[in-house]
C-alpha cells in the first residue's frame, strides 16, 4: 500500500496549501473522492497535459496512478473506476 499512502499524503500536502480538508482513508466517502481524483488524473486530456508530456513521463503518471488506483480498490473493493 506504499503506492496508495504516498499518494495521499502528496494530496494532502496540496489540500492543506489550498485550505481543503485532507483524505483519510479510513473514511469511505474519502475513498469515493480520492477514486474519482484518481479518475480525473487518468483522462487522457490529464494524463498527458493535453499531449505536452513526452511517452516517457505519460508511462510513469499512468503507472503510478494505475497502483494507487489497485491499492485502492483492494482496501475497498466496492470503489470503481471509469478509467481503469
């Protein structure tokens, strides 16, 4: 779960910088909230910063994204993904 607890802490560490509240995983809504984060990152219009990013770091973002999304669904398999 290191992929998954990396990850939120680097999304906390922005919802603190922008006065949101922070996730915690311990909270199913926040699960919901963090898949659909996740979503929204893999679309392919983020994923690639609208075709900005080289192949190389398109394959890193959608590699990491790919294990917290497994992680993620194998502490709550009730959590789905469009993107996935």
């Amino acid at each position: 779960m290191s992929s998954l607890v990396r990850y939120v802490a680097e999304q906390n560490t922005w919802n603190a910088i922008f006065g949101k509240p922070p996730y915690d995983l311990s909270v199913p809504a926040d699960r919901v909230r963090l898949a659909r984060r996740i979503d929204g990152e893999l679309s392919p219009e983020n994923l690639t910063m609208d075709g900005e990013l080289p192949r190389s770091e398109v394959g890193r973002r959608y590699n990491k994204l790919i294990r917290v999304a497994e992680e993620l669904q194998s502490l709550d398999p009730s959590i789905q993904f469009s993107e996935v």
